[in-house]
C-alpha cells in the first residue's frame, strides 16, 4: 500500500471515530436498564478514548518521527476533543456536561498511549 494511501485511511478512521463518539453524545439517553449501568457506561467512555488516543498517534507517527511529541499531542488533542464533547452534551436533552467524565476519558487516554508504548517498546526488543 502506499505511504500516501495508508496516511489517508489513518485520517478517515480517526474522524470516523471522532464521528461515532460524537453520534453517541448527542443520544438523549443512553441508559441500559442495567444494574451496572454506571459502571458500563464509564467503560465505554475510557474504552472510546483508549481507541481515539491510538488512532491520533497512529496519524502523527506517520508524520512527525519525535515519539514524544506524537504522545504529547495526541493527550492534548484526545484530551481537548473529550472537553469538547462534554460541552456538546450540555446542548443535548437529557445529558449533561460533566467533568468527571473528562476524567474518565483522561484514563482512557492514559491507558491507550501506555498500551502504545508497551507494544513500542515490546516490538523494539524483539527486533534486537
């Protein structure tokens, strides 16, 4: 495949996915009936950053070789894009903005670059 290509599918799966977040925060009510509801929701909502973290750093590693500066700007872009949607569900009957869910995306975007860095560093001592 060529670097321009793949450059390209990195970018549509990454606002692919910065769409699905969206679509979900603009559903009224997102409750599953469940006990555990609480619980289920606040899973998705680290999982989801976990997965938009992993996919912005998968479109700076393709540009910029400074790993640092990719983990560094993909936390404040998935972290500012996490703000942004918790204003977005203020306009949203039946959600709120609420920051503890910021929190929440911060460990899942904490959990996606560890992951990243583990498998970086795992995938670099097999290669030696």
């Amino acid at each position: 495949m060529h670097s321009s290509m793949k450059k390209n599918i990195d970018w549509i799966a990454l606002l692919a996915w910065c769409g699905v977040i969206f679509f979900f925060s603009s559903v009224p009510n997102l409750s599953s009936g469940l006990k555990e509801d609480f619980l289920l929701r606040k899973i998705a909502h680290a999982s989801e950053y976990a997965v938009l973290a992993f996919l912005f750093f998968n479109v700076l590693r393709n540009r910029f070789g400074d790993k640092h500066f990719n983990i560094l700007m993909t936390a404040l872009v998935a972290l500012a894009y996490a703000f942004t949607d918790e204003v977005h569900q203020t306009f949203v009957r039946g959600r709120s903005g609420n920051f503890f869910d910021i929190s929440i995306d911060s460990l899942g975007i904490t959990i996606g670059l560890l992951l990243i860095m583990f498998f970086g560093y795992c995938s670099k001592r097999k290669k030696q």
